[in-house]
C-alpha cells in the first residue's frame, strides 16, 4: 500500500510521542528526584505523575503546532479530536466507584465467597480477577477495572502485599480487562471502534472472541490465585471478616444502578451522559450520609491522560496505518500485540479499519491483537490508566515501575496468545 511523506507536523509529532511513551517508562526516576531534590520536589512529582505524562506532552505539541502552523491550525487540530472517550471514562469512574455500586458488587462477590469451598479470601481474590473483568463486557470495561481495582485495594493492596504479588495482580488485572470485554460488541474499546463498520453483533463476538477470552481469563485468574494462595490467605483473612460500612437502602441503590446504567447506554453522545453525570452529582449531595468521597481527582487525571494520548495520536495515522498494511493476518496478531504496547489498542483497530478491502482473517488478527497486548502498559488500553491511579498508592514510594507492570503481564498475556491462537 503506497503511502504519502509525513509532513512537519506529523514528523515532529512523532517524535514527541516517542518522548512521551519513554517518558512513561521515566516515572519512577522523577519520583526519586522528588525525594533528592526537595526544593523542586512539586516539578518531579507531577513529571513523576503517569497520568500527567501525556496530557503535558500533548501540551507541547499543540505549543509547537502554534509555532509552525499557526493559532487556526492547532485550534483546528484540537477542535477535529473526539474527546469523547476520556469524558466517559471520567464519568464512569466516579459513578461505577460510589458506595452503592461497590457494595452491590462486594455483596455478590462475598455471596459467591460463601457459597464455594474454599478459603474466603482466595474466592473473593480470585472473583475480583475473573468475574469482574468479563463483567466489563456488559458495564463497559473502565467501570469493571475501577470496581476491581477498588475492591482489591480495599481487601488486599491495603495489607502490604509482598511486590511480586502487587505486580502480577496488576498485570492479570490489566490483561483480563482488557479481553475480558469481548463477550459484546459495545464495552471494549477497540472492539466499539469497528462493530459498526464490520456489522459485528455481541452473537459475532461471543463465537469468535468472547469464549476463547473468557476460558482465557479463568486461566489467568486460577494460576496467580494459586500461585500466592499463601500469601492471600495471611494477608487477607483478617480483612475478610471485618464489618463493613452502613448499608445503603436499596432505593439510593437502585437509583445509582440506573444512573449506571443511563451513561452505559449513552457512552457515546456525551451531551447525554454528562447531563446523567450532573443529575449523579445532585443526587449524591442530596444523600451525601450514604456516599463515599467521589472520585473526582482521581476520574480527572485519568481523563486528562487519555486526552493527551487522543491529542498525541492524532498525528500517528502515517506510521501505523503503514506498519499494518500489507501484512499477513498470523504477523498481523503479533504486530498488533506489539504495537499496542506503545500505543492505545482502540487507536489501532480505528486505523486499521481505515484500510478498505480487509479480509475476515485480517479483521480478527488485528482485534485479537489489540486487545492481547491491552494489558502491557498504562496506556495500551483506555482502562488501565484507572486501575493504576486506584492502586498506585499501595506501592513502594506510591509509583509503579512501568518495566515491572510489563513484565507482570507477560505470562498471562502468553495465555491470551495461545488462547486466541490455539482455540
């Protein structure tokens, strides 16, 4: 497939998202200049930041655009952006995180505790990492990460896991998410990038992706339970048994499913949703006795990041586009895998889909990819910069290694691969 030179804005923009991505793999050693360098210590902390990471150099991009095209180039830039991905992750996170929501799930993972033959906190362990991910095909993917994540922090990060069991709970976690959501044709976003134009229904995912990710999933949940099933015993056992916050009544309850249910519903016209995010907002004031603090600081950063990488990416098309082009459908997977590493896998099937003419092999390649590789880095998948703010402070110096979250998702992104390969 013949491809056009890049242009100076395209070149140049390349070159600052290799920054950034290298930035993200840098986190760790601002937060240490942070603790050597006090009196600048708030500079290294919000370059220490991973969710600040893209939402600055998107900044220094739109700065240069300024420079070399001009004020109505780069506000028309910006204004072709559809920012209307990190306004519903926003929006999902605080919702999906309030009290009723997590104590309706935390109730259905304990009644599952209960009801199966095994130590309480190895079946809550284990139903957080494999439950909750393939329930993300129906709630949307950022709310199942946020909820899992919450719950795992509250029963187990909070008990000062050893780093091996901290990291590969992140990197199953991630990696469950993000092809945990194939069971539909709505809640992963990569997947939502293409459904429509390939007229994939759920019925079309459940037979060619979903039972292959989910038997994938199970996998990966089972070995790390076992794996630490020590560790998760003496950590958490105490935690199990203690009593927890007021109940809600089930009216405020069942008002917060709705409004979950109203964003769900619209992900996609943000007029919609956020109009539902106003009234959430109203309502838990009103009821403010039956709410946690929202999570607010936490939702917002996490948008800002993705509104970094939508701004960053952008400029990308020239060098992707190409990379997928005239390749085989079996390398195919395997570029795709990779390539979601250092990019966001919803980006990927949106300019893979740009080729016309794909084949049916080619089209499952490049999705079965994307998702795989979701789980290897922050931003490979649009949840996973949620799961990583949530779970962060519970690791040494409040930082996660990039390198180390890479690693931790290695073998269970292996069991992605030979399910979607093998099956």
């Amino acid at each position: 497939m013949m491809s056009l030179a890049p242009t100076s804005p395209e070149l140049i923009a390349a070159v600052i998202f290799a920054i950034a991505v290298l930035h993200t793999f840098s986190t760790k050693f601002f937060a240490h200049l942070a603790h050597i360098q006090p009196r600048h210590a708030g500079l290294w902390h919000l370059l220490g930041e991973v969710e600040v990471v893209f939402g600055f150099w998107a900044f220094v991009l739109i700065a240069v655009l300024f420079g070399i095209s001009g004020r109505d180039a780069a506000v028309k830039y910006l204004n072709e952006r559809n920012f209307t991905e990190p306004m519903f992750v926003f929006v999902i996170m605080v919702v999906a995180a309030s009290r009723p929501i997590l104590q309706t799930v935390l109730s259905l993972v304990h009644l599952g505790a209960r009801l199966l033959p095994f130590p309480r906190a190895l079946v809550v362990y284990f139903l957080c990492m494999a439950a909750v991910p393939l329930l993300g095909s129906f709630i949307t993917e950022p709310a199942a990460m946020t909820i899992a994540a919450i719950l795992l922090r509250d029963a187990f990060y909070s008990h000062r896991l050893s780093d091996r069991l901290q990291y590969a709970t992140l990197g199953v976690l991630f990696v469950n998410v993000s092809i945990g959501g194939t069971l539909t044709h709505f809640a992963a976003p990569p997947v939502l990038m293409v459904a429509a134009k390939w007229q994939w229904d759920t019925a079309y995912m459940i037979a060619h992706f979903g039972w292959k990710a989910a038997i994938a999933v199970v996998v990966n949940a089972a070995f790390v339970t076992w794996l630490f099933r020590r560790e998760l015993v003496a950590k958490a056992h105490i935690d199990m048994k203690k009593a927890s916050k007021p109940s809600v009544p089930l009216v405020v309850t069942f008002v917060h499913l709705l409004f979950l249910v109203g964003v769900v519903l619209f992900a996609h016209h943000p007029v919609v949703f956020m109009g539902f995010f106003l009234f959430f907002l109203g309502f838990t004031e009103a009821y403010k006795h039956h709410q946690d603090p929202l999570f607010l600081r936490e939702g917002l950063l996490v948008a800002f990041f993705l509104a970094g990488l939508v701004t960053l990416g952008g400029l990308q098309q020239w060098w992707l586009q190409a990379t997928l082009s005239d390749v085989d459908p079996t390398a195919l997977y395997f570029v795709a895998t990779a390539l979601t590493a250092i990019t966001d896998n919803a980006a990927l099937t949106y300019l893979g889909s740009l080729v016309e003419g794909l084949s049916t092999e080619f089209k499952h390649a490049l999705v079965a990819g994307a998702v795989t590789g979701g789980g290897l880095t922050v931003i490979a998948n649009a949840p996973n910069p949620a799961g990583f703010s949530i779970l962060k402070g519970s690791f040494r110096d409040q930082s996660i290694s990039p390198l180390g979250l890479l690693l931790a998702a290695l073998p269970p992104t292996c069991v992605a691969i030979i399910a979607f390969q093998a099956l």
